[in-house]
C-alpha cells in the first residue's frame, strides 16, 4: 500500500491457532462484518490520515458533489445514517471548508462541495482504489465479485432493518433539487424481506 507509512501490524494468525481461538461469535455474520468494519476503517484513516477526514466524512462529501443543492436530510438518507450523525458529519465539513450551506427555506439549506473539497476528492480518489486493493487483496477476482454480489444482496434485502434505511424515493427527491425541478411527494415505502424491526431493537442492533 502507498498511501502512507503504516506501522507494522501482527502476522495474520496461524490456521491451528485460528482453530484453538475459534468461539461462539465467530460463527456470527454480525460478529465478522463488525471484525471487517474495524478493518475498513482503520486502512482509510492510515490512507487519509493527512487529510483530516474520515470514509462517512468522504461518502458524505461525495453525495453533495453528485447532488449539489441537496438537503441534509436527504444527503443523510444516501449516505444510510441518522439525523444526528448526518447532522455532525454536514457540520464537520462545513467548519472544515469542503462544502457550504446556503438556505433554501425556513426549514433546510442546500449543501455545495467548495473548491477545497473538489480538491481533497481529487486527492483521495486514488487512495480509494488503494483502500480498495488492500481489503480485498486476500480475494481472487472471482471471489471479489461474489463477496460484493453478496454484499448487495444482505444490504439490500434486510434495508428494513437497518435505524437508517434507503428509502425508495429519495434518488428522484435529490435529482428533483440537484435540477431544480420540483421534488417528488414521498411515496410509501417499499416492503422489504421482512417487516421494520421496532425501534427499541433497530437502536440496539446498531450498538457495539
């Protein structure tokens, strides 16, 4: 990896030890994809580390490149997170100088990538591919596509689940703004696989 001087990480664990270690959670897909979240993160703050951002920070800078003038609400709900965590993260690049807010209304303001924030976009583009490079390097291409078709699939089928979930309208609700054309009255939202997890369980779920 290029994107900057990590320090030396431990050998990955012997397989006989692998099998001695092995418990309970490990056999939980929670569990490895939270392992795997760790991983994620910790390879895009090395990568970033010079540029004070982090991957919400980056998703979130590049849903307002996409969809200029977009709301926070709705940049909130592209980016699948809650109000106030996409509340923190919109203030975070503000005071940061990447993106501004003019407002639109009493109630929202549109959200704009500034020259600075076209700028460090620019300069992380590549480290993504190298991000990218480094999580699935263990993989062989085959089995790269067949973890992101898997992916696709748990994320798309259990949205319902999740304490932000993508809701079906609003794709044509951020193109209707980033055009200024008017925006779509909200639809009722699709079912998923299964029913929406009540709140109480939906907060825990997401909890460490």
């Amino acid at each position: 990896m290029t994107t900057g001087s990590r320090r030396a990480t431990p050998a990955a664990v012997p397989a006989g030890e692998a099998t001695e270690l092995h418990f309970e959670p490990m056999n939980h897909p929670g569990h490895l994809v939270r392992r795997l979240h760790q991983i994620c993160v910790a390879v895009f703050l090395d990568a970033a580390k010079d540029y004070n951002i982090t991957h919400v920070q980056y998703a979130t800078l590049k849903a307002i490149e996409r969809f200029p003038g977009v709301d926070q609400t709705r940049v909130g709900k592209l980016v699948a997170l809650d109000r106030q965590t996409t509340s923190n993260v919109v203030t975070r690049l503000q005071q940061n100088g990447l993106i501004e807010r003019t407002r639109k209304d009493k109630r929202t303001y549109a959200l704009h990538i500034t020259g600075p924030g076209r700028a460090l976009i620019e300069v992380m583009q590549p480290r993504i591919a190298e991000i990218d490079e480094v999580i699935l390097g263990p993989l062989s291409p085959d089995e790269r596509q067949t973890l992101m078709s898997l992916l696709q699939k748990l994320v798309n089928s259990n949205n319902e689940l999740s304490r932000a979930p993508l809701e079906a309208d609003v794709l044509p609700q951020v193109r209707a703004q980033a055009t200024g054309e008017a925006v779509p009255q909200k639809t009722a939202r699709a079912p998923g696989r299964k029913a929406a997890a009540p709140r109480a369980a939906r907060a825990a779920s997401g909890r460490a």
